[in-house]
C-alpha cells in the first residue's frame, strides 16, 4: 500500500495511492489506521509533501555499503542523529551553504518507525516498521572528517529529503537504489549490498534510542558518494517505492 502525505492548499492529508488518484483518509494512518473518506483526488492535482515529519528523531546510519572488499563488516553501525528540520519533501530545493565545504549526496532506503521500539530483537524488529521511502542523507562531507562535527555536517535545514510516498508492503532486502544528477547516473546499488540489514538496524538502533512512530532511519548510500552544486536535479529512485526529486540551491 502506497500512502501519500499531501495538500491541495490547506492543511496536510493522507491518502492511499490509487493509480492516478488519491483515496483521502480520515487521519494520519500511523496513529489512526487506514479509514477513507469518500474523497478522491487526482494526484496531478496535488501537491506530494514528505510523507511523515518525523516526531523525535532522523537516524542516520553511516557507511554501511562496502566501499573496498577489505571494510570491517563486524563493526556495530555508526549512526549520527539529524533533527527533523532537515527534512523536506519531493520538489522541494536542497539549500546548500556556502561555509560547509564540498556537499554531497546519499541516495538511501528509509525505514519509517510504527510502533515503540527499545531493545527489540532482530526477529521482531520489522514487525515495529511501518512502511519504506526514498531518502537523500545529504552531507557536508569536510566537515565529517572534523571531530565532533558528524551532526553539523548531516544536520542542515532541508538536509534529509524524503518521499514521495510511504511504501508500506515492501521487501527491503534486495531493492535497487539509483542516484541521478542531472541526468547523469552517479551511483546504482542494491539493499543486498548492506553490511547492516534493516532488521539489524533497527534492532541496534532500538538499543540506544528508543524509537517512536513517525521516527526515520536512514540505512546507508551505496559507495561513490557525489558532490553536488546548486541548479542541479537530484533524481534517487528505489524500485518498488518511487523517484525523489530536489533541485539544488544556494543557501541565503
């Protein structure tokens, strides 16, 4: 089931995707289940917002794609916390600074939180997703090698692009994830390539944090990250989900 977070010039709604339509719910899905109204509205007529804002926290999981055959599989995942002001939805600009270094770009699969997690089991750790999305982990990647400064450099304001719907009947083992700049394929992988499931993601992540409906895991991009510079179209398309698209700007 495909659900959508939208406006059609007032406050947000969720649907149900339905070929071209949307079939309006009631309410949010994660916290009121999946009523509808008797409201359908084209999706053209539309426009798609990032399908949850998350509540508590954006997780973002770093380097776990191989990016030699030599990388230590064996250690525990890195994550670094990015505050929900980062995150925008399709067709909105990325804002990059100025101050920040090179910027680059993270096509990833985005695990979406459904019900409280803490100290969960790998075994019963997909039974607390709600559904998947398409995110771009945006990174001042100078600043990443400065100590202390991993929150900076993915915490920018419109630094966690998501969307453009929440795919809640998706296998997250082997999805294909493709970034396009311009046009131009910068990087194609696969969920396979993880060195972290998103049951152990989730399950290590839940030992540290306890997580909250609504909150986002990013799972990671695969190797050959690319810079990017404002005026261009970042395309991050993962089968089974969708394509998210954000042009680059300079930040004011």
């Amino acid at each position: 089931m495909k659900i959508a977070r939208f406006s059609t010039g007032g406050d947000p709604r969720f649907g149900i995707v339905d070929g071209d339509e949307i079939v309006v719910l009631e309410g949010d899905p994660m916290f009121s289940g999946f009523d509808t109204t008797e409201e359908r509205v084209p999706i053209s007529a539309v426009r798609l917002l990032a399908p949850v804002i998350p509540r508590s926290k954006v997780i973002a999981v770093e380097g776990n794609y191989p990016a030699n055959p030599d990388d230590d599989t064996d250690a525990a995942p890195l994550l670094v916390l990015k505050p929900n002001t980062a995150v925008v939805g399709p067709g909105d600009p990325i804002l990059l600074p100025t101050d920040a270094g090179t910027i680059v770009h993270e096509g990833e699969l985005v695990v979406v939180i459904g019900r409280i997690a803490k100290n969960v089991a790998e075994a019963d750790a997909l039974d607390h997703v709600f559904g998947y999305t398409v995110g771009n982990d945006v990174t001042a990647i100078d600043l990443m090698a400065e100590p202390g400064q991993q929150s900076r450099a993915k915490g920018y304001d419109t630094f966690a692009p998501i969307g453009p719907i929440i795919e809640t009947e998706f296998d997250p083992q082997n999805a294909t994830i493709t970034t396009r700049v311009a046009g131009e394929t910068r990087l194609a992988g696969t969920t396979a390539e993880m060195k972290n499931t998103v049951a152990e993601l989730v399950a290590f992540a839940s030992s540290v944090f306890t997580l909250l409906p609504g909150d986002i895991i990013m799972t990671g991009s695969p190797a050959g990250r690319g810079e990017i510079e404002p005026g261009q179209v970042v395309e991050i398309g993962i089968g089974g989900i969708g394509t998210l698209g954000n042009t680059t700007r300079p930040r004011p």
